[in-house]
C-alpha cells in the first residue's frame, strides 16, 4: 500500500511538472506565430488550455529531432560504457600488481599518496568543493536553459512555419494544397453561404477570427457566421 501511494504522489508530481511545461511551449509557439503575422496578442487573447494543439506539435517536433539525433546519443553511450571497462581494468591491473593505494580508504590520518604534490585525500576534498561550489551555479543554470528551451525553440518554430504559410500564400494563394498554405474561408450562412472572406487562419477564439489576405482581417463571430477550411 505504502509502495502504490508513493508511486501515486510521484506520478501526480511529474503531472504537475509536466503539463505547465507543455502549456508553456504551446502558448511560445501560439505568440511567435501570431507576432510573425503582426497580429497582437491582445485583440484576439486566447487562454493557455486553447493552445494545446501547437503544445502537442511542438512535442512531436521535439521528438522527431532526437530521434534524428539517435548517433549521437548511441556514440555518447557507447562512450561511458568504454570508459567505465577501461576504468574497471585499470583498477583490477592495479591491483594485482600491488598498487593497493588505488584501493585504500582515504582519511584526514591517512591521506594516501601525492599526486602533482597534493594528497590523495585533498584531492578528494578539493573535489567535493568542487562539486557544491558547482551545485550553486549547476541547477539554477539547468532550470534557465530548461526554460529557454520550452520558450525559444517553440517561439521561432511558430515564427518559421507563419513565414512558411505566407511564402506559400504569396506564391499560389488560396490555390496550393499544401497544408500549411490551405485557405481558412469565412461563410455567412445567412447570406446562402455567402463566403465574405478567406485567407490563412492566423487565430480565433469565440468572439473574433483574424485571417490573412496579404495582410490582417479581424472578423468578428456572430452565430451567423462559419469558419470553413478549405472547400
């Protein structure tokens, strides 16, 4: 029992960690997106739940790029396993010709022999400072980048693909069956689905739409009116 409500709590905390960092990278790439357009966020807000989409397409990415990357981490792999056999030769070879110092425990009284003029034992010591001095700077250093990385990969993916959409736009309109270049049409279906605009979807939320034509149209949405993609 005590085992599954550890698991539990550990599982609610990775939950807790995890879907504020997804909603953070969806909304970074929703906000380079937009802005690439000249679209601000504040005529057409929409909460951090509504971007939930570009969050998952920004994980795929992510993904796809490390298992584009699989080389690299087989050959860093493959590196600590070469060092950790080395490691574990030398130490055997050592010890059976002798060098038990490699092996002997190290105290303030017993601080084994000099290496470069410095004991073993304050070599450890200096290692140990080492290590807390560089905890300080470590995990602060960790999170930034950690957070740089949910934030700025999303924002200029977002920025590259409206740049995308509108290259394509500029070149073929609303004719390309492209995905990213496919025209978003707004219909008045008061009117005999009478099409009143069309262009790239930038953004919409439940109160307005905002469409690209060569250049920004925001539509208000009235209970008459239907988004369509595509025809």
């Amino acid at each position: 029992m005590e085992k599954f409500e550890r698991l539990l709590k550990l599982a609610a905390s990775a939950v807790a960690l995890v879907v504020p960092c997804i909603l953070l990278s969806g909304f970074s790439y929703h906000i380079g997106h937009i802005y690439k357009f000249g679209l601000s966020h504040e005529l057409l807000n929409k909460d951090m739940s509504d971007v939930l989409v570009e969050s998952w397409y920004i994980g795929v990415l992510a993904i796809g790029w490390l298992l584009s990357k699989w080389p690299y981490f087989l050959g860093f792999f493959i590196l600590l396993v070469i060092i950790g056999l080395a490691t574990f030769f030398i130490a055997r070879h050592a010890k059976e010709n002798g060098k038990d110092w490699f092996f002997q425990e190290l105290s303030k009284e017993n601080q084994g022999r000099k290496i470069l003029g410095i004991t073993q034992w304050h070599w450890c010591k200096l290692g140990e400072m080492h290590v807390e001095l560089s905890s300080r700077f470590y995990y602060p250093l960790v999170i930034l980048c950690f957070i740089g990385l949910l934030t700025v990969f999303p924002y200029q993916r977002g920025q590259y693909d409206a740049e995308k959409q509108m290259k394509i736009f500029a070149e073929s309109g609303c004719q390309t069956e492209e995905k990213v270049g496919r025209c978003t049409y707004l219909i008045d279906t008061t009117k005999n689905n009478q099409m009143i605009a069309k262009g790239i979807l930038i953004s919409a939320n439940d109160k307005k739409v905002a469409l690209y034509n060569n250049k920004i149209e925001v539509w208000p949405l009235v209970d008459s009116y239907l988004i369509q993609k595509g025809k």
